[in-house]
C-alpha cells in the first residue's frame, strides 16, 4: 500500500436551504491533519458536519472554500475518479449480479490486472478476511457481516492511497459490529492504510482510531488520542458524548503546583486537570466518569442517594444512584472482592480526584 498523508486547510462548507433560501454552513473553517497510515475518527451527533467533511475528501461535494490535500497533491477541485481514495459505504454497494470474487475483482478489473495477477490477489484477500471458501457465493446469500468484508476488501484491493468508510457498521447486530471494529483495524493495520472514518458510536471511534476528532455544528470541538478524548475532555459536550459521566458542581479555590483546588459540599479536593481558561473563585463542574466514583454510607462522600439498580456484568457491577444531579452510574470493578449495594439502599458519591477533571460550568457555556 502507499500510504500518503491527508491535510485539510481552512474548508468551509455553506449550503443553501431549498425550502427558505437561507446560506447553512454545514462545515465551519475546519482543519486537521492525517498521517500515513493512521485511522482519524470523524464522531459527532447527526448534522454536525462530519459527512459533509468525509464527502468533500471523497470528491462528491466541493467545499466553499479552503484546501484538501493527500500527499502533496492539491485535489480541491479533482472529481472523486481522479482522486486515489476508496469509499466504504453503509449500505455495502456490491453488485447483485456478482459473485463475491466477481465483485472484489471488479477495481481490479478496471485496471486492465491480468488475469493471472488478478486471481491471485483476490485469492489473497478474501483469506484474509476469511471468505475465500464463498468466492462463488451471490451477496444474497451472505449474512450482514460476510457482505461487510467483501465491500471492504473491494474498496482496500486496489491500494487506494486513502480509505474512507461511512458508518459501514450501522446496519449490523451489536455482536457482527464489535466483530467488525476488530476486523477493520486489523486489515487497516496490516496493510497500513490512511483511513477516515465517520460514525456517531463512541465505541466504535474509541476502539478503532489512533486519533479522534469529535465534531459539533460544523466545527471541530476536540483532537486528541481515545484516551486524551476520555480522560481530558476540553468541555462538557466532548464529555458527555464521549462516555457516561457525572457532574458536580464545585467552586474553584486556587490553581497552583499542577492541581486544581475545589470546593464540593463543603470538602476540598486537589485535582490534576481542569479547564484552562478557569481562574481561582470561579463556580465550575467536576467531571467524573463512572470507574472514578464508588459509594459508602449517607453522609460520608459529597452527594446522597439511592441505588435504583445494580446491573451484573462479570468482572463488574454498574451501580445507578438517584441523587440531586440526576441518574450517576457508579462502576464497580472485581465486584466479588467488593461489597455491592442492594437496590433501595441509601448511599453516598464520591470521586477519585486523580481520575476526575474540572471542566466550565454549565452557566458559562456559550449558547448553540
């Protein structure tokens, strides 16, 4: 594979709206950068623009303004056939008419490959994927995953410079995805493709990415590794839509020596990371994701509550608290060496301050 890097400069993106005749800006001033051979996750809720960032790269929607390149090469204006990228869609896209050899052939094929050539790497792929006994096989006759791997190794056959996948995985059971992410990273690594791929799943990017970055109306919000994007979220947003998480309200006391000094109901708590722009009084939110928090009798940590529900998952126990800040799921992990609430009983929050972060205050978030 020849893996070539991908730099967005400055795209925009501004539709106008059919129905009132208003200019929408889909894509916000965006830029990033892609490596050789690394896999970037586009994660965002529906309409934040993260399609439209994916279908710009791929040629089929030509930005407003700014620069796509991959490599060295400018292909703002180059048509999607022209360009040396390869789309993996939802709705897989094979040809009804083809066998699975016939269809993962077919890039190939339009190649002028001889024939020789061609049988062999076909041969190849589908081993790696595991199908090469279903090489005669129509898609009808595959299952939702089967029909996954051969649009996939139709798209990374033919060695594109760049592969771009569009939420390939939606359309499966929850135990053919997780089958899938772990398939899809393996072939991406293998071959040390430069890929991008688009979902709303948080698991899905958190599995798959060496990098992610979490989009919101058309601007790019967070960059960061899966685990930077989850311990050290830059605001409220990235970390709700990033993982479960609970928030407490706490008043900044100083900021000084590496730590942020709180004040939570009362108690102070020296924690690691807080939010740059806070400043010593300030009234902010403690963010705290559901392995950080553990329970202990009413009265003992900095919230009360009630346990609504354990739920069992073998090596843990999710525990749901009812407190004043809603619903806070408590993880519980080696729960056979752990004393588990029952449901009904009364219980108390609190957080481990090195696994926690303070993050500006709900009050002080700007207005979408």
């Amino acid at each position: 594979m020849h893996s070539k890097s991908v730099r967005l400069e400055n795209i925009t993106k501004v539709f106008r709206d059919p129905q009132s005749g208003q200019r929408v800006t889909a894509v916000d001033d965006v830029s990033f950068e892609i490596a050789p051979g690394e896999l970037v996750t586009l994660l965002g809720p529906s309409g934040c623009g993260k399609t439209t960032v994916l279908r710009m790269l791929s040629g089929f929607e030509a930005p407003t303004s700014g620069r796509i390149l991959i490599g060295e090469l400018d292909v703002t204006d180059v048509p999607p056939n022209k360009r040396d990228t390869a789309m993996v869609f939802q709705s897989y896209g094979l040809f009804p008419h083809m066998n699975v050899f016939d269809n993962v052939a077919y890039g190939l094929k339009l190649r002028r490959v001889p024939r020789p050539a061609l049988e062999e790497k076909v041969t190849r792929f589908l081993e790696m994927v595991g199908l090469s006994t279903l090489a005669k096989r129509p898609p009808s006759r595959l299952s939702g995953g089967q029909q996954q791997r051969v649009a996939l190794v139709r798209s990374l056959i033919v060695e594109p410079a760049v592969l771009l996948l569009d939420e390939p995985l939606s359309n499966l059971d929850a135990l053919l995805r997780e089958q899938m992410r772990v398939e899809i990273r393996r072939l991406q690594r293998s071959l040390s493709t430069t890929a991008m791929y688009v979902t709303h799943d948080r698991v899905e990017a958190m599995s798959l990415s060496d990098r992610i970055i979490v989009m919101k109306a058309g601007k790019i919000v967070q960059i960061g590794t899966p685990g930077e994007i989850y311990r050290d979220p830059v605001d409220t947003f990235v970390a709700g839509f990033v993982g479960k998480v609970a928030f407490f309200p706490c008043t900044t006391r100083s900021i000084a020596s590496g730590l942020c000094r709180v004040e939570v109901r009362g108690r102070n708590f020296d924690v690691p990371r807080w939010s740059e722009d806070l400043k010593d009084g300030d009234e902010a939110v403690v963010m705290c994701r559901p392995e950080s928090l553990s329970l202990g009798a009413p009265g003992e940590g900095i919230e009360d509550g009630v346990v609504t529900t354990n739920v069992y998952l073998g090596n843990s126990v999710e525990s749901w608290v009812k407190s004043d800040q809603g619903d806070v799921l408590v993880q519980i992990d080696n729960p056979d060496m752990k004393k588990i609430r029952k449901e009904g009983e009364s219980v108390s929050l609190t957080f481990q301050p090195e696994l926690a972060k303070v993050l500006v205050g709900f009050e002080r978030l700007p207005k979408n």
